[in-house]
C-alpha cells in the first residue's frame, strides 16, 4: 500500500532555472522547505562541468541530511544517449562516472540506485549490465529505468528478460511514468506485468509527445488508473518526483508556491489509493 510517507522527489526538482542550474546542494534546503523528507539524489549534476562533485561535496550532502532530518532513499547515475556508439574515451569518461556514483551513494547509504539500459539489444544490455555490476556495492539495489524510444529498452518483458539473465537478487525495475506514456504503452498494464521487479519510480506527466517532465494532472496520463496498478501489485515504495521542467521557468517569488503544490499532488495521489475513492 502507498503511504505518504514514501514521497519522494529528485533533487533536479530545482536543477533548471532562469540563467543557468542550481546544485543540489543549494537545492535540498528548499526542497525540504516544501515538505519533502525523501531525497532522490541526481548525479546526473556530474555531467556539468561546471558542478564538482567530489568527496568534499558528498561531505555537504551529509551535512544537510542530518541537518535537516532527510531520508537520500535512492540516486540516479549519469549517462550518455547512445553508449554503443560512443568513441572509447567517451565510454570511458562516463563509465568513471558511473562507479564514481555508485562510491558516493553508498557513502550516503542510499537504498535504490537508478540506471538508464543502453541503447542496443537486449543481449547488449544484458553484457553491459554484467560488467556494470561488478563495481555495484552490495548495501545497494539496482534499478533499471524504462525509456521512452522504441530503439531502446521501454517495456516490462524486456526488462525482466535483462534482469532475469542477470541472476541478481538486487537488482530490479524504475517504473518512468512519462517514458512509459511517451512509448505509447498502457501504464497500468506494465505496472502489473512489472510486478516484484518494481522497486522505485519516477513520477512525471506529459501529453505523450515530448518528455515533459510535468507534475500529474498537468498531462494525460490516467493517475487514477497509475494509482490502482500500483495498489494491485501491492507496491509499497516511494513515489519520487522527477519533474524538473515545470519549475525551469517559473519566477522565484512563486518558486515556493508550486513546490509546495507538488507535494500536496503527491499527497493526494496516495490519500486516493487508501480510500479507494474515485478523482
């Protein structure tokens, strides 16, 4: 059963502002300010070459979990669009990247870590992720994110073929919400095939064109039926937030105002899932 105090939100919650990018560690205070207990911590920042993200800044991050009283329940690790046909150096650059994160979230004792598959076959991903996972610490889960193109790995068959071949007890499924819209697939339908293998999500909205990355209800998936497949399949993990573009252009002085709307959407997500009334 979904309970409310599993939302969840991605620090990339703020990531994107007028004039350049935020960081997370200017980020969480205010996402925390919204009411936010439960982090998701994108390491995707590591792609900015702008931003250091380095042992000193995980230091930071600590900080403001004890300070603050936060929960970091699960990360994302950078990626590149199209690894198989990356030049080496590039593959290199972004598989130092990838072990760098898996280190610091460990450090942060960070539950579930989130991982986009590569661009290929099954099989391709397949020997991926058996390599991947010998740098993977063992006090992690590793999720395995559903994409939104039909040249990439998006629906629940494949991934559970992946993780099935892979033998690893910890490893599992990212449900991306606005992927699975994008991909055209029934939502409610993939949850349930998902089963077991669902441990964490991405919660975002678009109207099946672009990856919008919008807050519910300002898309057209059907939450009503998200919410029912959810409670069906008895999942019990968190509802993480990865919304980035709807607060990308939103003046300061009303920043507060929808950031606290977010949570309430959430919020009210999982009041319906427990009373089993309609929206």
């Amino acid at each position: 059963m979904l309970s409310i105090d599993k939302i969840s939100t991605s620090t990339n919650l703020l990531c994107f502002k007028r004039g350049g990018r935020k960081e997370m560690v200017s980020s969480i205070p205010l996402i925390a300010s919204y009411g936010y207990k439960n982090i998701d911590i994108n390491f995707c920042e590591m792609l900015n070459p702008t931003h250091r993200v380095d042992n000193a800044y995980i230091g930071q991050l600590k900080s403001l979990k004890k300070s603050l009283g936060l929960n970091y329940n699960q990360s994302h690790v950078p990626y590149i669009p199209d690894y198989l046909n990356a030049d080496q150096n590039e593959r290199n650059r972004i598989d130092d990247l990838i072990k760098r994160a898996f280190e610091y979230s460990e450090k942060l004792n960070i539950d579930t870590v989130v991982i986009h598959p590569i661009k290929g076959s099954i099989e391709d991903n397949i020997n991926y992720f058996e390599r991947v996972l010998k740098d993977f610490p063992s006090s992690c889960r590793l999720a395995i994110e559903n994409m939104e193109r039909y040249d990439e790995i998006g629906r629940a068959t494949e991934l559970i073929q992946i993780i099935d071949s892979l033998n690893n007890s910890n490893v599992g499924i990212c449900l991306d919400t606005g992927h699975a819209h994008m991909y055209g697939l029934d939502i409610p339908s993939e949850i349930k095939a998902m089963g077991k293998y669902l441990i964490g999500t991405h919660i975002a909205d678009n109207h099946q064109k672009y990856d919008e990355h919008f807050m519910p209800f300002f898309g057209s998936i059907n939450w009503e039926e998200v919410i029912k497949a959810l409670n069906e399949i008895d999942y019990n993990g968190y509802l993480t937030y990865e919304i980035m573009f709807f607060f990308k252009y939103l003046p300061e002085d009303i920043q507060e105002d929808v950031g606290r709307l977010s949570y309430k959407i959430l919020t009210k997500l999982i009041s319906f899932s427990q009373t089993n009334n309609s929206f």
